[in-house]
C-alpha cells in the first residue's frame, strides 16, 4: 500500500499550489462539432461521476474514502488481465518445470516494473483526459503514426492468437476432446463476431436461436461426456453473450464479469495448488532469494518479456477514463492518481499470486522430470492429469476452467484495446459494433489457419507460441518510448509532468527492458534463421528498427529539436 501511494503521489508532479486550475497548456476551447468529430475512449454519458470535493484552503488532500476505492475498482483490473493471458500461464508453467522455484523472484520483480508502466499509462489518460494512441496521433507525424499504428496492431494480433488458442485448448479440454481446436477458435471469436446482435432487440431476436443450437449440438454429439462438453461449449457461448449484452448498461456491470472470471482463474489454480501441496520453503527462497542459471536464462528472459504487453499500455491509459475527472483540477487529478494506484497494485498483486500458482504447481510435479522439456498449454493438462490422477474434481477439468476464463477475458480485453487503437490512432468514428467485427477479424482470420494448421501437434504448437512471444517482444517499444516520452513533457502533462527521479527510473526500466528483449530476438534469430540470403534480410529489418527507435527516443528530447534546427541552418535556412 505504501508503495502505491509512494506512486500515486510521487507520479503527482512537483507543481505548486497556484497551480490548482493551471495543470494543462492552455488550449482554445474546442467547440461542441469538433468534439463529436473527434474520437474518445467513452462518451460523457457512460462515464462513472465521482464526487471529489477540493482541496483544504491548507492544501491538505481529502481523507481515504473506502466507497471512493470501491468507484474507482474497475480499470486495474481489466488492465491486469493481460498479465494472466494464456501466453503467460505457458511462460509460468515452462519456468515451473524447467527451472523450479529460483525464478519466483523475477515474477515478483517483473510484475512490480509492469506495474509502474501500467501506472504511468494511467497518469496519462487521468491527467490529459486522452489516451495513449490519441496522444501519439497528435505526437508524431503521419508516417511515423501509421507505423506506430501498424506495429500496436500487429502486436495485439499476436496477442490474441495466443488468447483464442489458449481458450481452444480449454474448450477441448472440457469437451473431452471432441471438439478440436478450429472449433474452439470458431467458438471463441463468436463471443464478438456477434457484437452486432447484442444490442437490443437484436440480442433478444439473435440469442435464443444461436443458444438451442448449440444446446442441441452438446446433447447429440456429447452424450456420454456429457457435463464437461456443456461446460465448454454453452458456457462458453453463453457467456460472451452475456458479456455483451451487460456492455450495454453500463461499465461496472462489464467489470463485475471479469471480476468473477479472475475469481474462477484464483480458485482454480489456488485449488491446484492447494491438491499438490508444493513446498512453503522452497516456495519463500524463490521468492526472497535472486538466483539465476545459465539452463535456466531462456525461462527468465521469458517471465520478464511476458510481462510488458504493448497493448495492455494503450489500453489502460484508455480505460482509467471511464470516470469522469476533471482534469483542469490538480486536486481532482491526485485523488484519482491516488485511488487508481492503489486498486492496480490489488489487481497485480492478486495476477501475481496466480502465476505464483500455476508456477510452483508445475515446479512441484515436473521440475527435474524428463516431462519438463516437453510441457507446453496443450498438452499441460494431460500431464497433470496423468501426474495427480482424477477425483471428484479432476484436476484436468480444473485446469481447463482456469485456462478458459484466462483465454475468454483476455480476449474480450483484447479486442477493447484494439478498439481504442484503431480509433485513436486513425480518428475513425465508428459504431462499436463494427469496430470491434473489424479489430477481432485481423486476430480470428490467422487464428483459424493456425489451428488448422497445428492441431494436436503439441511442439510445432509450442514453436508458434515462441514466434508469438517473438513478435510481442519486438513491438513492446514502440509503446513503451511514446508513453515515457509524453509523460516526460510538460507542454502534455502540465504539472504532472514526471520529475527527474521518476524519469530515470522508468528509463532504466525500459532500457532493461528492451535489453533483454533484444537477448531474446538475438538467441532466437541465431537459431532459427538460416541461410544467406534470411540473415542479410534479418540484419536489413534490424538495422531499420533500430533506426525506429532511435527516432521515437530523440523526438522526445530536445536534442531531436536542435538536430533539427541544426540541419535547417545548414541547408541555408534563415
């Protein structure tokens, strides 16, 4: 708790008092049309009014409100899904069975940099009232928005395939197999390929068709397993209709589903935790005690990459705007700041007890095994299956729960974030209904040819999901630099602009960050690519993203501003 207010009010800025209604560069006031043309993460009337009283004429901040927390629990949360994907549950069970317990501490370490990149993004959308992909529209210029565009949704398309495949592998985990992974795919998408029809009366027409069938598909193709194959079919299509349906009327009512879907995730793996009784000790050292092989420099690499995801940056920085906060008043600002740091590090808090979970489940039944090598999320559940046997509640069927609540959450945030993309970066105006059938059909079309492609094959499987932490890792720049440098700008930030101290934390952070993500692309690309002419390919591509990054990192300092005039004078400008 200490620590999130340490970041709520070490991220408040260093203004001064006279700087109450003064946080912003003053701007013209933007007339009633050119606000409808413009995109926004939430329309006025869906946003969630707070009552924040202002400061003491001493200054004094309002005292902590319980019911303030509890209005302000919501964006944290969603945001830290992304953290619990089933791209993270196979990370989290790889380190367990290949390196044990010695890399809690890097879980631990990893989840508290994800949370002060979570917490900046958050400082954005509260303090400028935009989010991350609006500012970038304004930052940059065309070119380099349509690539920063490009790079966020190809990033969000890997993200997703590994969320809809994670939730095709519970789907046929809990059909007993029946129903092969194309078929979980199709299941998966249809929670928002059919956005359109969830809107009143086209929810009312729609649903109860698409229901019976599916009802009467489960009782004549699953009769003799029949409890599971309803579990993972109609939950699953019930659910997402549910789900939309509720996007309706109001945003605590979405928030309160992907609150019970972490509750399933908790229980569940804390259920498994719970059978396999792994060891407290050697629990506690992992955790307190840094410890690092070079077997195991792969896994840790992974935890840390595993942790960044860039587009769960644009999305919260989105997200914290579904209160309505005015931003003119620093007081108002702090006091939100406040309360959303303290409900992200309960949500990340909580996301890291889960991966503690599925880690040291698998660390306790796999680690030192010849399985180790072999264990990847499609076949995970087998081999717990084989290892703790069944039971009332088998602990195959457990594992299939908890994995589908990650997979379906995490695509639902996915496709949100993809929303807030597309529209912020391009300014569209579209209905959400159409948006989000555009966004999830750039994930869903390769995801279908994947599975296709690599059902039941358990190591080509495992070299996709390897590709896909690949690609996430090459994009997370490109997220992480546009939002450290805004938030390091007064002209964007006003007085909440970050201080010194701050910034040269998270730049070190990010440095580490893109550091070991390079490792990660250097070891991978120097085995996986070969030939002459893949390697001079590779080392043009690399040459021009390096090229990328430097451009984003210079744009946000002053040297870009005086390379810039330097030039002009030197060509025989004035």
């Amino acid at each position: 708790m200490a620590g999130s207010q340490e970041a709520s009010m070490g991220l408040s800025g260093e203004g001064g008092d006279g700087e109450q209604n003064s946080l912003l560069p003053a701007r013209p006031p933007e007339s009633s049309e050119e606000e409808e043309e413009e995109e926004r993460a939430y329309e006025a009337k869906e946003k969630i009014v707070i009552r924040i009283s202002d400061s003491d004429e001493d200054g004094a901040a309002p005292p902590f409100s319980w019911r303030k927390l509890w209005l302000f629990t919501g964006p944290g949360f969603l945001m830290s899904i992304a953290f619990l994907d089933p791209g993270n549950l196979e990370g989290d069970l790889q380190s367990g069975a290949i390196a044990g317990y010695s890399l809690l501490w890097l879980l631990m370490w990893a989840t508290a940099m994800g949370l002060l990149v979570q917490l900046l993004a958050a400082r954005l959308g509260v303090a400028t009232g935009r989010h991350l992909a609006e500012l970038c529209r304004e930052e940059y210029p065309a070119w380099a928005r349509l690539l920063l565009w490009f790079m966020a949704e190809v990033a969000l398309i890997g993200a997703d395939i590994q969320e809809v495949i994670g939730s095709a592998i519970a789907i046929n985990i809990l059909s007993h197999g029946l129903l092969p992974l194309w078929a979980g795919v199709i299941i998966t998408a249809l929670d928002w390929v059919f956005f359109s029809f969830s809107e009143p009366p086209g929810f009312f027409t729609t649903a109860p068709f698409f229901f019976g069938f599916h009802l009467i598909y489960t009782v004549v193709h699953n009769s003799i397993t029949l409890w599971p194959a309803l579990f993972g079919v109609n939950r699953i299509v019930y659910l997402g209709f549910f789900f939309l349906f509720l996007e309706n009327y109001g945003v605590r009512k979405l928030e309160a589903v992907f609150a019970v879907l972490i509750s399933i995730m908790a229980l569940s793996f804390a259920w498994m935790f719970g059978e396999t009784k792994p060891s407290g000790k050697e629990l506690l050292i992992g955790v307190l005690v840094p410890k690092l092989g070079s077997k195991t420099i792969k896994q840790a690499v992974g935890v840390v990459g595993c942790v960044i995801m860039p587009h769960n940056v644009f999305l919260h920085s989105a997200l914290v705007q579904s209160r309505k906060v005015d931003n003119n008043k620093k007081s108002h600002v702090q006091e939100a700041l406040k309360y959303y740091s303290i409900e992200s590090t309960i949500a990340l808090f909580i996301s890291f007890m889960i991966n503690l979970f599925v880690t040291t489940v698998f660390a306790k039944g796999f680690y030192g095994t010849k399985e180790a090598e072999n264990i990847g999320l499609l076949n995970a559940g087998q081999f717990l299956q084989d290892k703790y046997g069944g039971g009332l509640f088998p602990i195959l069927y457990i594992w299939g729960i908890g994995l589908l609540a990650a997979g379906q959450s995490s695509t639902i945030t996915g496709t949100y974030a993809g929303q807030f993309i597309m529209g912020g970066f391009l300014n569209l105006r579209l209905k959400k209904w159409l948006r989000s059938l555009i966004t999830r059909s750039f994930a869903i079309v390769p995801t279908i040819v994947v599975a296709l492609i690599f059902d039941g094959s358990d190591s080509t499987l495992d070299v996709l999901n390897e590709w896909l932490n690949i690609l996430q890792s090459v994009q997370i720049p490109f997220a992480l630099i546009p939002l450290l440098s805004l938030v390091s700008k007064e002209e964007v930030m006003g007085a909440f602009t970050v201080g010194r101290t701050l910034k040269a934390v998270t730049w070190t952070v990010a440095a580490l960050l893109i550091i070991i993500n390079g490792y990660l692309l250097l070891d991978f690309f120097s085995s996986e690519v070969r030939g002459l002419f893949f390697r001079l390919t590779t080392v043009i591509i690399t040459v021009a993203y390096g090229a990328f990054i430097m451009y984003l990192i210079l744009r946000g300092t002053t040297l870009h501003t005086r390379l810039a005039s330097a030039v002009y004078k030197r060509c025989g400008g004035n």
